[in-house]
C-alpha cells in the first residue's frame, strides 16, 4: 500500500503495512522533512486511514533521510500569519489524530527532530532515537511559542521539565532526551531499525485488544482535556507568531 | 547592611544576603524579597531573575529559632513563603534559581517555584521539619509540578537530605555545575543566553505553562498553606518545636561562650 508521488519540493507521506505494523514515512529528505503544507495533509490522510485498520498492531512514524523531522516549513507560509496559524492548527489536528489511534506509536527518531517534528515525539507512545539525535523546541529563540506541544509534553516528561527545557530553547541530545524522558530508548544510529523491529515483534506478542484497552485508558485518564489545549495552544501560539517581535526574527532568519 | 541585594537589568539578581545564619528566611528578610520583587515586577523589560544566597548556603529555610510568639511568627512565616513562591511562578520572567550549599525546607520551597534550577554537587536539598512537628504542605503545589508525583511523597514524607546530583537525576535541578566554583558562572551564562530569546516568546510561554498546570489558581496555594499553618499549631508542633528551640538556644549559647 503505497501513496503516489504529488509534488516532490513539498514532499510526501507514504504508508506501507508489514505486517501487522504501519509505517508511515516523510519524505521530504532535502530539507529534513520540514513539514509543508502538503506534508501535513499527507499526513492527515495517512494516519485517518490507519485509524480505520481493525487488524493494525502497531504503528511506526518514520522520516527518510538524515533526520527525522525539522518542524514547520514556516517559509512556506511566507510572511502571511493567517495561513502560519491555519499550519499550526493542522498540526495541532494532527497531533490528536496521532495520539488517538487505537494501536501504540512508536517514533523512529534519527538525526533533527524539531519544533513541530519534536511534537510529533509527545504524541507517540515509544520514542527510539539514537545519542547524537538533536531534539528541542527552539521556538523561544524564534519569538516563537512553543504552545502546542506544552500541554502533551508537560503529561510526557513532567510539568517541571517540560518548563525549564520550552523556556530555555535551543536543543538537546538523545543522550539528555534519554534522562529527562523524551526518548524511551537508545540505541546507535545503524541499530535503530533493529530496535524499531524488536518493539514492534514484542508488541506483536501481546493481545490486541488488551493493547487497545490499555492504550484508550492511558490517553483519558492522563488529561481527559488534552484535545481542546492543542487547540487552544495552535490559537495561542499563532497569535504570538503574528505579532511584532516573531515577525521581525522570522524576516531576519529568511534573510 | 541589607538583607537582600537587587541589580536590576535584563538579567534581575536577587541575592539574599544574612550568609551567617545560611540565609534563614526572617520576617524582616521577607519584606525585603517583596520589595525587592515589587521592583522585578516593575521593570518590564527582563528576560530573566536570577535568585541566589551569598555566603555557604542559598538558604536554610524559615527561620523558626529566634524571637517571641513562635506560633504567629510561623505562620506570617509560612504567609509570607507562599506568597513568595506565588509571586516567582507568575513573574512574567523565567526565574533561575542558583543553588549551592543548603536549600532546606522553606529554601527548597522557593527553589520548586523558580523555572529552571542550577545546582552544584554538593548541594544539600530537602524538606527536614516533620522532625519539627511541622508539615511543608505549603510546598506541594510547586513541588508536585517540578518532579513527578512518586518522588516529591518520597522527598517530602520522608525529609531526607538529597545532594545536588540526587536533585538533577530526578529533575528538581535542570543545570548541574561540574562543581562548586563553577555553578555562579553557568548561573550566569544561563541567564545570558535568556536575554537573546524573544521576550514576548518568553512571557507567553510561561503564561501558557501556568495555566496548563493551574499554577493560576489560588486554590491549591491557599488550602496547603492553611494545612502547614494549622500543623505548626497544634501540641505535638508546640512539644516538637519547644524541644528544637531549647536545643538550638543551648548550640548558640556554648557558640557565644
């Protein structure tokens, strides 16, 4: 089961079943798979068909390439903060969409996963990443907010860590995510797909619709109103994205 | 001399300065935080506050040793904390604790509200005053938020003294100096990178994150705030605290001889 090609400068998601397990893969390689426009559709799409696999066990989110995700192609937006908060909102969308699926995700992380991609991270129920991963959030060294990703990441890695790394910015390492409990396991980089195979044999091992149970259970009893705050942070974090101070670091960084 | 230093500027620094007695929190080392924070809270355009103690300690905690009517003094004590710890969790600044030495008890109270946490590693941090008759309920809003549930009870009930490395390893410090003298300069260059992030970035952020952990509401503040002040006054507190009060003045007698 593989998507067709659409536009190559914007890239594109692909889904293939092996199995009982998904991977869905970014494909945007010459930018680090920064998510675009058409990259978030995709996406969309990718993990709304996946939702309706009755026999999915398990699924894997994968970027091709050097690195994982680099975060919203903001440029793609140009200066036009309308279409930069209607990105943020579906981003925001997808990262529900993700952390709803039936069937436990796990993030093969390797080289940048950044902003918006490190977001995808706070979703995904297993984090594989390797040491010299650069993971982060360096929206603040941006005048941007990081609003989206706090309220999943506050649940994941607790409030007061999840404070202290959104307001310092810049990023860290897989050794630091391992510590702090962004990233669940680390292997060397060439071991990922190893370690991918291994979690994905294991949780093939268990009952499908115990699995299920669990996962729904864990999602509602963690924050029951998680839903509405990404929502709410895409609305925060767009509104301090149009104002002066991120426009003006924005300009400066496109040159 | 005062008890409180302030320079204010991008980077705001609140230094407590009584190093004699490890910067114990009196009443009047409390007006001078608030005055002191009044003036933070005016300037509005920082990016950060550094908060940090001169002397072998950041800070050993409420000063419940000198002066008559122990049991109101305790409790405009425990007030005047939770006040404190308020005012550094809404300031719309990052605060940056730096922390050497003891931060006990009320000390470690004030660390739990600050943003990020610098330590060394030899740092002596905990909650030591249920041996006191004391409970510091007053602490748990900030305490539950910085570290996960399961070790702030195993901290807090059991009031044992963790080091600094003890402290980063579960997350109650984000920084840890390679050693003593190098913990004022990664202070330091912590708070000079904040002055290059966008400010209103910053002040949103954090914003944000209070209201995701409900640090806005009053509620949780005031009800463990009641909860510690109604401890230190029941007759096992009293018993406790007559009992560490006879001992302490015993210590700082032989001292003066």
């Amino acid at each position: 089961m593989k998507n067709d090609t659409r536009n190559e400068d914007q890239g594109r998601v692909s889904s293939e079943l092996k199995g009982g397990c998904l991977w869905i893969t970014l494909h945007r390689p010459a930018k680090h798979n920064a998510l675009s426009i058409t990259l978030i559709d995709q996406l969309h799409d990718a993990i709304r068909e996946a939702a309706d696999m009755p026999s999915l066990r398990s699924l894997v989110l994968a970027g091709e390439g050097r690195s994982f995700c680099a975060g919203m192609d903001l440029a793609a937006a140009g200066d036009d903060p309308e279409a930069m908060a209607g990105m943020l909102r579906s981003l925001a969308e997808v990262m529900i969409k993700i952390r709803a699926l039936p069937v436990p995700v796990i993030a093969r992380v390797q080289g940048a996963a950044i902003g918006g991609g490190c977001g995808l991270l706070t979703v995904s129920d297993f984090v594989i990443s390797h040491p010299e991963a650069k993971l982060g959030y360096p929206e603040v060294d941006h005048g941007i907010c990081p609003a989206v990703v706090a309220p999943c990441l506050a649940n994941s890695i607790g409030a007061g860590r999840a404070r202290a790394l959104l307001l310092a910015g810049g990023l860290i390492n897989g050794r630091r995510g391992l510590e702090i409990g962004m990233v669940n396991t680390l292997v060397e980089a060439e071991d990922l797909d190893e370690a991918v195979d291994a979690l994905v044999s294991r949780l093939e091992t268990g009952g499908q619709q115990a699995l299920r149970v669990t996962k729904h259970w864990l999602n509602t009893i963690e924050d029951p109103d998680l839903d509405a705050m990404f929502l709410k942070g895409a609305d925060l974090s767009a509104r301090i994205l149009a104002g002066a101070e991120a426009q003006e670091r924005l300009a400066r960084r496109r040159g | 001399m005062s008890l409180v230093e302030l320079d204010l500027g991008t980077t705001a620094t609140i230094t407590f300065n009584d190093p004699d007695r490890h910067n114990s929190l009196t009443l009047a080392m409390f007006e001078e935080i608030d005055a002191a924070l009044g003036r933070v809270e005016n300037e509005v355009d920082g990016a950060s506050l550094l908060l940090r103690g001169h002397g072998p300690s950041f800070c050993s905690g409420l000063d419940i040793l000198t002066g008559d009517d122990r049991s109101d003094r305790i409790e405009s004590l425990l007030r005047s904390l939770s006040s404190v710890a308020r005012r550094l969790r809404r300031l719309p600044r990052v605060v940056v604790a730096e922390v050497h030495g003891n931060a006990l008890a009320g000390g470690c109270a004030l660390l739990s509200a600050c943003d990020m946490v610098c330590v060394e590693p030899e740092a002596r941090i905990g909650y030591p005053v249920h041996q006191l008759g004391l409970s510091p309920a007053v602490s748990i809003p900030t305490l539950v938020q910085s570290i996960p549930a399961g070790e702030a009870r195993s901290l807090m009930l059991s009031g044992r003294l963790i080091d600094g490395r003890e402290a980063y390893r579960i997350g109650l410090a984000h920084h840890l100096a390679d050693s003593g003298s190098e913990l004022p300069g990664l202070a330091a260059s912590i708070c000079t990178e904040l002055a290059d992030k966008g400010r209103n970035a910053l002040k949103a952020t954090k914003a944000w994150l209070n209201e995701i952990c409900g640090d806005d509401h009053d509620e949780y503040f005031d009800r463990t705030l009641e909860a510690s002040i109604e401890s230190s006054r029941t007759t096992e507190a009293t018993t406790m605290l007559d009992g560490f009060w006879e001992r302490g003045r015993g210590g700082r007698t032989k001292e003066a001889d």
